[in-house]
C-alpha cells in the first residue's frame, strides 16, 4: 500500500512519509481507506502545511548566506563592529582626498592619462583601502602605511599604464 | 458562543477540526505516536481515523505549534502536546461544555 505515498507531495513524504506509511501499515485495504489517503493527498497539495516550516528554512538560509557573506567579507568574521566602522571611515576619507585631488589636477593639466588614470584607480583603490585597513589592524602603522601606500601607488602605476597606451591606440 | 484565542485556532481546521480536537484529547495522556492516536481515539470517541485524515490534521496541528514532534530512533515519530495545544485544547473543551450545559437545561424544560 505504499504507492499510496506517491499521491503526496515529495516535501511531505520527505517529513511524514515513514511514520505515515507505519500507520498505513496497520490498515486493512479498503475503499474508504484509499479515498481517506487521496482527501488527505489533495488537501496536502491544495494547503500544504509545510510553508511555514519551509519559509524558515529559507529564512535560515537566508542568514546562512548573510553569515557567509560577513565572512568572505573585507576583514573577515573576527572584525569588530569599530573596526568596519574604522575602515569604512578610512575609505570615505581616502574617496574624498582622491575626488578633490582629481578635481585640482584636471582643472590644472587637464585630461592627462596621469589625471585620468586617478579616477580610475579609485574605485579598487578605495576597496584596496578598506580591507588592508580591515586586515592589518593588528599590524604596525608603518607596516598599514607601506602596505596600503603601496598597493596604491601600484594601482595608479597600473592604471596611468593603461591610459597611455589607450591615448596611443 | 464567545471565542478565545485558543478556541479560534481549531476553528481555522475546516473539516479536521474534529480529528484535531480528538488529537489533542488522545495527546493530553501523553506523548504518542500515529498509530497509538488512531487506537486511542478508536477506543475513546469510538472513530477510527484514516491516515490520510490522522496526518492532515497532524500537520495542522504541528503548524500551529499546538503539538511537537519527539526525537524517536524508530520511524513512528511521537508526538506531544504543548503548552499552546494544552490552552487551546482547554479552551475548546470549555467552549463545548457550555453549549452541553445550555443544552441540557433546555431539554430539562421541554
């Protein structure tokens, strides 16, 4: 009498189904016993009383995701809250000396690939920033200052590169 | 009839608010599981319930957090009642008790 199992849905077998099919078992076949299992087969298709089970299980998910992502995120789980705050000031500042910087340089060279390759540059350069930041905050100031002046330099190197070779073409 | 909270929550069952309620009275011993219940309720309201009608009122029930699945190592799984269960369950029983009273002083009068 098992195939009557098959009448459900697969997510109400996956949660009923064995201690179901035990009862089952315990039945003698019968025409009111299969149309008892196909009423109770429909209503679980036309009201399936997992949903709110299920929604949270997504809703778990949902924060199983967000947990991931915390933790692939810039810093890593074990950054404190004043330390994202730290980096996300850090960056904002590091923007706007970029931005006013680009300003000042393309009013007085103009659209130089040396100018140019600034503004270019700030968008992983910013990025760059906040996690060397996030990561070296348990480094030496001067290790952070190397570190992120650096990667920055080499950044702008990269990308004043680019643009020469781009005004070329 | 007045309703309570508790009450309303097997009024949303439809047509397994009965063997929801039958669930709930066979659970108020103790935990048990599904065919245990089926015996149970045979043996106390004299209805011997289909599976098919057992486990859509099961699932209503689990839902609503008016009774709980236990950790079982064998596949019937055995259910028990809650604290909500117990409060809904007493609700309605009240409720059934009163139109019972109401209507037995009215047939002591006809």
């Amino acid at each position: 009498m098992k195939w009557l199992l098959q009448l459900y849905p697969a997510e109400w077998r996956c949660r009923y189904g064995e201690e179901f099919a035990a009862v089952l078992q315990g039945q003698r076949l019968s025409l009111g016993l299969v149309v008892d299992v196909f009423g109770g087969a429909v209503d679980a298709w036309l009201h399936p009383q997992l949903r709110g089970r299920e929604h949270e299980i997504t809703k778990g998910e949902q924060t199983m995701t967000n947990e991931m992502m915390k933790r692939c995120a810039a810093g890593g789980p074990k950054l404190s809250q004043r330390d994202q705050i730290l980096a996300g000031i850090t960056m904002a500042v590091g923007a706007l000396i970029l931005a006013a910087a680009y300003v000042v340089l393309r009013k007085l060279y103009h659209a130089r690939p040396a100018v140019e390759a600034l503004s270019y540059m700030s968008m992983p350069g910013m990025f760059l920033l906040y996690t060397k930041v996030a990561y070296l905050r348990q480094h030496k100031v001067s290790t952070q200052v190397i570190t992120v002046g650096g990667g920055m330099v080499l950044l702008y190197l990269i990308f004043w590169g680019a643009c020469e070779v781009a005004v070329r073409l | 009839m007045k309703k309570t909270k508790n009450n309303d929550e097997l009024d949303d069952f439809g047509r397994f608010s009965e063997p929801a309620l039958l669930i709930l009275i066979s659970l108020a011993e103790g935990p048990k599981h599904g065919y245990s219940m089926t015996e149970d309720i045979a043996t106390i309201a004299g209805v011997r319930l289909g599976p098919g009608t057992l486990y859509g009122a099961i699932a209503r029930l689990e839902s609503r957090g008016l009774i709980e699945p236990l950790k079982s190592e064998d596949r019937r799984n055995p259910y028990a009642l809650t604290g909500l269960g117990e409060r809904a369950l007493r609700a309605r029983l009240d409720a059934m008790q009163t139109v019972v009273r109401a209507g037995q002083r009215r047939l002591a009068h006809a």
